[in-house]
C-alpha cells in the first residue's frame, strides 16, 4: 500500500473500543444500538489491521467492571458477541484466530461452548490473532496468574526464587504473545480502565475523541501515523 509507506506498523494493537453509549445518545437511539455499531466496526477494523500487516489486535469488549450495568445492556452485548461467533463458526473465513482473554467462567454454558468452537475452528490461522477481552480485567488476571504459579510452588514445579517477570508473563491470559505496541482509547477518556496491566507497560498511547461507532481506517492510518513518530525509548537514551 504506497499511503502507508512511511508508517511503522506495531505488531500487536490494543483497543478499547469505548463510546458506544454516548453514540447511540447524541442520535437518541438506546444505547444497545451503540453497541451494534461498535460491534461492526469492529469487524472492519480487525480486517483493515490485517490488511496492514499488524500480527495481533487486542480488542476490549467487555471488562470485569462491567457487569455494573443494567442486565438488559450486559444481555445486550453478550447477544451481540453470540452472532458475531455464530456467523464464525458457519462461515469460518481466512480471516485470523479468534482467542478470548478473560475470566469466561462466569458466561452462559451456550456461550462458553460457541467461545471455545469458534477457538478451535480459527485456530489454524496464524498470520493475525484477533483477541477478545471479555470479563477481562487486568487485575483480575495477575490474579489468577499468581495463583497458578502458587499451585506450582506448592506441586515443587517452580521454587518462588526462580520467579522472574517472564514466569508472569508466562502465566497471564497472552502467554506467547508479545506485549501491545500501541494502545488506541476512542471515545474521549484518558485512562486504562483495568486494561492489560501488565502487558502495556511500554505501550505508546493514542487517545481520541472520536467515539468508537465512528472510528474508521482514517482514524486507525492516523493512530499508526502517530505511533510511527514516536520515539519509544524503554528508559534509555
Ligand atoms: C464501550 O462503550 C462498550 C462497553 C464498555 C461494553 P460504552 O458503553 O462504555 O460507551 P460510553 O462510554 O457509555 O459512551
Ligand atoms: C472500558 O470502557 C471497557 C470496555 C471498552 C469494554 P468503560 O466505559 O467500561 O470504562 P470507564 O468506566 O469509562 O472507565
Ligand atoms: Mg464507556
């Protein structure tokens, strides 16, 4: 693509995919049908990040906080996610693996299984990995993380003295995975919300206003176009 020949492409994009209610209340549209928009540029922007060649998008769809809402808007996002793995699963295209991050423990049984069929039938494609934060948050992981490697400690697999940041790194839901390059927020909001703590710790960030319903190739060109200037230093000089 000569437009984006001066862009340095991140390998791993992480997006909060925020602005969904507010879209739907500026149209005075109920806010599920924010979410139905945000749902569709979703799938267009995970084609439009293969099509630039990033290796992983990390999508936050819906994090351990959000359960807060009224049931119907929870009910809401989950029937959403259900047709978008059904239509998966009945038209499986080259189009990434799907793998989710997140506590699903909690999720209908119905759900549960279309999640892990919708993993596996995806799982071949290796070019684009496309992850869905869902019950995600990123305490909550490092959470289940150090109990995993507590259960080690005590079957005598790994002795704490041998704990190093890879062993959590290892034992988080990205496992193998490399770490976010760049962090997209739309949606107006400067802050993480509980999003891959560990994971972002040298992310570069790009905020928006744009709410996530409109958010569109331009908006994602822009956010490259931005990281590509960035002077990522890791601490040093
Ligand atoms: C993001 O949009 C979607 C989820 C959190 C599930 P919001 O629903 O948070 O939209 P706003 O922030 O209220 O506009
Ligand atoms: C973050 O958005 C979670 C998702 C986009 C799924 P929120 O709308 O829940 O974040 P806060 O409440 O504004 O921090
Ligand atoms: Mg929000």
């Amino acid at each position: 693509m000569a437009e984006n020949s001066d862009l340095i492409i991140p390998r791993h994009i992480a997006i909060i995919m925020d602005g969904n209610g507010r879209w739907a209340k500026k149209r005075t549209l109920p806010r599920t049908m924010g979410h139905k928009k945000g749902a569709k540029v979703f799938t267009e922007i995970a084609r439009n990040c293969k099509e630039l060649g990033v290796e992983y998008l990390t999508v936050y769809a819906f994090s351990t906080e959000n359960w807060k809402r009224p049931q119907k808007e929870v009910d809401e996002i989950m029937n959403l996610l259900r047709n978008y793995l059904l239509d998966i699963k009945e038209n499986v295209k080259e189009e990434g693996k799907i793998n989710f991050i997140g506590d699903i423990t909690p999720l209908n049984n119905d759900l549960k299984s279309l999640i892990l069929e919708c993993e596996e039938k995806t799982s071949k494609f290796t070019d684009f990995t496309v992850n869905i934060a869902l019950n995600y948050g990123g305490r909550d992981e490092l959470v289940h993380a150090v109990k995993k490697i507590g259960e080690k400690i005590k079957e005598g697999e790994i002795s704490p003295e041998d704990i190093n940041e890879k062993t959590i790194s290892n034992y988080i839901y990205t496992s193998g995975m490399p770490d976010p390059d760049l962090l997209i927020r739309p949606g107006g909001e400067k802050r993480i919300s509980n999003f891959l703590l560990w994971q972002n710790a040298y992310a570069e960030m790009v905020f928006t206003d744009v709410l996530w319903p409109d958010f569109d190739k331009k908006c994602l060109l822009d956010a490259v176009k931005i990281y590509s200037e960035r002077n990522r230093r890791y601490g040093g000089i």
